[in-house]
C-alpha cells in the first residue's frame, strides 16, 4: 500500500530539481544558512535565495559552482524513504512543511550528503543532472539576501 501524501501542484524538471537540493546542502557547508525559502526551479534557467552573512566574492561563486560539479559527477544515488513524521531523522528539519502535511513524509536522500522531505520529481543518480552553471547572481545588502541564478545543461 502506498502511503498517502499531499497533493504535489509543481512539474519540476527533475534535474534542475535534484541540483536544488546538492546546492541548498553546498550552501549549508559552505557558509553556514539554513536551505533556501525562495526558489524558482526551471528547465532554462533557475534562481534560488539564500540569507548569509556577506556577499561572496567572485571566487567563492566559482567554488560553488566547482564543488556543484564535483557533487554531480560523483554519480550519488538519488534515494526515498517514507516516515511517518514523529519519526524523522535528528537531521531533517521539518519546519518548512505545510500546516496540513500528511502524517507520512517522503525524505529525499543524496548519497550521504543530503536529505530533506519532499515530494517533487528527481533524477535516480546525481550524474543524471548535467552540468551546472552559474548564469549569475545578485546581492541585497539591506536583505543580506544572495540570489543564484544557475541551469543544468545535459
């Protein structure tokens, strides 16, 4: 039987999808925020949001870049488990969930780098997303807010 969960209204295009959360964990590593609450995730182009202290400089985007790519060819396997939510990993935070989440959560597994709940589309093995590219990105100092504009090309 098939554990029921929320109704999904997004098409997502699981590569770009799956770069998401390879990226949101780059971050979490590499500077220390929590996981983006603003993304907009597309075939052509996505852009994604994070709160951080200061800007990055230009050679930290292009080690975020390096590493994304590095993450993407070391072909993880792209794994779910269902859970019920007053069983959920000490690492999963379940603070962006809806108020009306289902009472069996899907967690997403990237190898041993990442896991989140989520119920949108991905690819099975992280070589599967292409190459990312960083198309740009902007800095808003009165927001400390620090947008990436990236796509994968396969």
């Amino acid at each position: 039987m098939d554990p029921i969960l929320n109704e999904h209204n997004k098409d997502e295009f699981p590569p770009a999808h799956t770069a998401e959360h390879l990226l949101n964990q780059t971050m979490i590593r590499m500077f220390g925020c929590a996981r983006s609450n603003n993304a907009h995730i597309e075939r052509k182009k996505s852009k994604i949001t994070y709160i951080l202290d200061s800007k990055p400089d230009r050679k930290a985007e292009r080690e975020i870049e390096r590493r994304m790519n590095e993450l993407i060819n070391e072909d993880m396997p792209v794994t779910f488990e269902f859970v019920d939510r007053h069983h959920i990993p000490d690492e999963v935070s379940l603070d962006r969930l809806p108020d009306d989440a289902s009472e069996m959560i899907r967690l997403v597994r990237i190898g041993d780098y990442d896991v989140c709940p989520c119920i949108g589309k991905h690819v099975r093995s992280t070589s599967q997303i292409g190459r990312f590219e960083i198309l740009g990105t902007n800095w808003d100092e009165h927001a400390r807010s620090f947008r990436i504009r990236y796509k994968v090309v396969q």
